[in-house]
C-alpha cells in the first residue's frame, strides 16, 4: 500500500480508539439510564455498536501490522507496477480506458484505481509498452494492449 494510505488507517485507528470509543461508552451509559437492561433496546443497540467498533479496530490493526509500504518512486518508470497510470486497449472492442494500479487496500474501480490483484492488475503487473496482456474474465480470456504508462 502507499504511504498516504497507511497514514490515512494510522489516523482512523486512533480515531476510533480515543474519540469513537468514548461516544460508544457515552451511548452505553445512558442507556443503561433506561432501566431494565433485559429489554432495553438502545442498551442492545449501543453493545452492537460497541462490537461493531471492537472489530473494525482489530481489522484496521491487523491490516497495518501486516502492510508493505511501496515506495512509488523506487520503481521503474517503463514498467507497470503499483502506482502507475495505465492506458489501455480491449484488441476485441477497441475501448480504452485508463486505470491506476493500486494495492488491494486502496482499489476503488469507480475512482479509476484497480487492485494488483484484479484480474486487470495482475495481467498488467510488470508490463511495458506495447505489450498485450491477456486477462482471464468470466466471458472468456480479453487481451489488452498497454499504451502508455505514467508514474
């Protein structure tokens, strides 16, 4: 993953251990507020909520505990890579599209960036100029031509 990414999980981690943490404290306290605890639902709903952040915390540490920052910079400038700006062509239809390779944390298809570990981005990984990749789809193989690569 890039730095920005990582840096941006390092902010939501400790977003939601200090201030996400101390309002689902608040909403459990005042619920307990309500009475009987064995048919309280905003107690219920504050536990889900509370459980629901326990878990995305331990996703974020494990996901930061296990990430590999790529330095974009480091890479060859002629070669498709994390960080790199594809332009291709489908050979079969002739559309085109450009895309940015990225790691899986940070794939957002809409936004233009795909995963090295598409279908799209493993065929693409370590392509050059002028090569035609072959992408196995659900309808079948697709072949792509590689025109131009920007870091």
């Amino acid at each position: 993953m890039s730095q920005a990414r990582y840096d941006e999980l390092e902010k939501e981690l400790n977003y939601l251990k200090t201030t996400r943490s101390d309002e689902v404290a608040e909403q459990i306290k005042v619920a307990r507020g309500f009475g009987d605890l064995s048919e309280n639902s905003e107690y219920d709903e504050a536990k889900n909520e509370q459980g629901k952040l326990y878990s995305r915390i331990a996703e974020v540490e494990n996901i930061l505990l296990h990430a590999v920052i790529v330095e974009e910079s480091d890479a060859p400038s002629n070669v498709v890579g994390i960080g790199t700006t594809v332009t291709i062509t489908c050979v079969e239809n002739g559309r085109s599209m450009t895309v940015k390779v990225v790691g899986s944390q940070e794939s957002d298809f809409k936004a233009g960036a795909i995963s090295e570990e598409s279908p799209v981005g493993k065929a693409l990984m370590g392509a050059k100029d002028g090569d035609t990749v072959t992408v196995e789809a659900p309808r079948g193989a697709m072949h792509y031509t590689v025109d131009r690569i920007e870091r």
